[in-house]
C-alpha cells in the first residue's frame, strides 16, 4: 500500500525542469528524428537505427500511448503516427502528459528549430523561464562589431540587459576548453589580449565561436559578478566534448574561489560523473547537480543513474532536469524516467521500514519541484 500512496505522490508532483530547451517547431523525417534522439552529430550508419538504443526503446514504449498507439510499435508506424498528428498536436500531447508545471529555457542553442520562451509556454500551456548562455552573449557583442577594448565592458552591459528577465545564467565552458582551467580571474590586460586574437580570428574565419580559455574564464567571472545562479554542463554530451575533462571535479578549485561571492553553481547532467558532482554538492555549500541528460539516454537503466543521485549528496541539493532539445519525446520521457527511477529506488526504503512514506514524498518534492523553486527565486507554484 506505501508502494501505491508513493507512486500516486510521484505521478502528481508538478515537476520544474532547471535545465531544458524547446520543442521541435516542425515536423521531422525519420533522419531527422534519429539524429536528435542520440547525442551524436554524426549521421547515422545506414547499417543500424537509432530506435534500437535505450532510448529508442523508451520512445516506442512511452511516447506511442500518448500519441494513441499501442506500445512498442514498429518504428515506421510510429513515424507515421506522428506524421499524421503534426508537430504542434505532438508537442501538445508530449509536454502535457510529462506533468512538468515550469520550464526553465536555455536559450543560447537551437534557433529556428525549435521553440522559444513565449512559444514553448504556448505550447505547453505552463510559465517558462529563460536561462541565459554566457558564451552567446559574448559572441553576439563580437558579431554586433566591437573593439578588443571596448569589449569587456560591451559584453558586461550586454549581459545585464539580456538578464534583465533571466532566472539564471549557463556556461558551456566544458564544450569549449574542459574544466581544467585556471580557476583564477583573468586580469584586464589578459582579457584585451584575448580579445584582439580572437576578434581577429573571426574575421579571418567568418566563424564567430568562442574557445579561448582566458575569454571563458572572463565570462564565467562575469557571470559570477552578475549574481545569477550558474549552470554549468558537465559529463556527457556530444562529440564537441572530450569527456575526461569534463569530470566536474577539476572545477574543485574554482568552486572554492566562487564561493564567497554567494553564487549558487548548478552541475548539469554529470553522468557518467555523476557520484563525483553528488560529493562536491555534499562539501560545497553552493554547489548542487542533477543527471538529467542521462536519463533519457539509459532508458531502462535509467533507474540505476537516478539512485546513484541520491547516495551522497543532501537532498537539499538535487534538481530535476530533462535536458530536452527538439523532439517533445525528450521532454516526456525525462520526466517520466526520473518519476519511475525515484519510485523504484525509494519504495524498498520505505517498504522495509528504512524509510518513512511522507519522508520520501517530501524528498521527492524537494528534488522535482521546492529544490529549484528556491535556488532560482521563482514565485509561486503549486
């Protein structure tokens, strides 16, 4: 019967995804679809399919009912089903079944493809966020033309204009360096330096993309002076990253240095790294995490990743988060996955007594929905 209460807890809880972008605008071919529902951005061999993957499985099992399909349908009838829906009627359905009540939207990747803050709320009919990407911002003041010592200051009036309505700030520094970086703030004269080659090499390119770890280090320090929480992805993602250094434990240093100035850092996904950020999340008192993008990707075994978050860290200080970019199946699934992983982690405690019923539904609350309702200083909500 605890089993039962548990379970009818999870299924209700109004979740707030901290991390996630938005759904697709379009329809999308089968290629198309395949390619988003992989971290990859190669395409994919024509000897395999993606659908054969735990998250492929997930996707026929979970999504096909909320289309009107029976589960696990082949591939091509699920395609064809969502074909004949549309993409808005598959964003509808998709986002309303996660029971996600709040979307924080990190804006700074996607474009015309997918939904922005004002669609996404549309779409879903919930309050969205945004979350604003420091890499972005600098690389649009490059663009907006700017001279190497005008910038520091251009990008730092820029950022507070854009941050105006923004809940919190997101640094893809693990993309673009690794997080073995020189924790230190980088001086004045180094930042200029920086931005001379690198605003010299964009007009040599024609390609505007920030790498330079002085530059990076100048926007996450600047973020940091803004005020606003910090994600920061961390572990897996695409080819883009090189994942041993994406460990979020050599950020160690630099977590020290932030933390008096009252930030609050947020470690994005972590897997396969996720122990490592539940520990920093323990010692540091400004440091939480979730595993969001892992989740999806296991499937199945997305129960054993939602467990590992909760040996280490105090529950004070893990969020929920899909990661979801384009197809609406991400959004649904990341929430769905992570209520299932909770439930099966949590019922043996409290079936043997370990732990209390209205604790674990507390402590489901706190992590899907109280957890970033406070680090964000959002209003209201269920």
């Amino acid at each position: 019967m605890s089993t039962d209460a548990l379970a009818a807890a999870l299924a209700e809880l109004p979740l707030v995804d901290h991390h996630v972008h938005g759904a697709l605008r379009d329809d999308v071919d089968r290629a198309g679809l395949e390619l988003m529902l992989t971290e990859s951005d190669r395409p994919v061999p024509p000897w395999m399919t993606q659908f054969d993957s735990q998250i492929g499985f997930a996707v026929r099992r979970w999504c096909a009912p909320v289309l009107g399909l029976p589960a696990h349908p082949a591939p091509e009838v699920y395609l064809s089903r969502r074909r004949e829906l549309g993409a808005a009627e598959v964003n509808r359905r998709l986002l309303a079944a996660s029971g996600i009540d709040h979307y924080l939207l990190e804006t700074g990747y996607g474009g015309a493809e997918i939904l922005g803050t004002d669609e996404m709320a549309r779409a879903s009919g919930r309050p969205v966020d945004e979350i604003v990407r420091l890499e972005s911002v600098l690389e649009d003041v490059a663009r907006s033309g700017v001279a190497a010592a005008d910038l520091p200051e251009r990008f730092r009036e820029t950022l507070a204009a854009r941050t105006v309505d923004a809940v919190g700030l997101k640094s893809i520094v693990a993309y673009r360096f690794g997080f073995d970086f020189d924790p230190a703030r980088p001086s004045g004269d180094e930042v200029t330096a920086a931005a001379g080659a690198w605003l010299a090499e964009c007009a040599r390119t024609g390609t505007v993309r920030v790498s330079d770890p002085v530059l990076l280090r100048f926007v996450l320090w600047s973020g940091v002076d803004r005020g606003l929480p910090i994600q920061l992805h961390a572990g897996y993602g695409d080819p883009d990253v090189e994942l041993h250094r994406c460990d979020p434990l050599l950020l160690t240093r630099f977590i020290r240095n932030v933390q008096p100035h009252g930030v609050d850092l947020l470690l994005l996904h972590c897997y396969p790294f996720h122990r490592n950020a539940g520990y920093l999340a323990q010692v540091f008192p400004h440091v939480f995490f979730d595993v969001g993008l892992g989740v999806n990707y296991t499937g199945v075994r997305s129960d054993a990743v939602v467990a590992e978050s909760l040996e280490l860290a105090p529950f004070a200080k893990i969020l929920f988060s899909s990661d979801a970019w384009g197809p609406p199946e991400l959004h649904h699934l990341g929430a769905l996955l992570w209520r299932r992983g909770m439930l099966r982690a949590m019922a043996p405690w409290v079936g043997s007594g370990e732990w209390d019923l209205d604790e674990a539904v507390r402590v489901a609350r706190m992590i899907g929905h109280d957890n970033a309702r406070r680090v964000y200083g959002l209003e209201g909500g269920a």
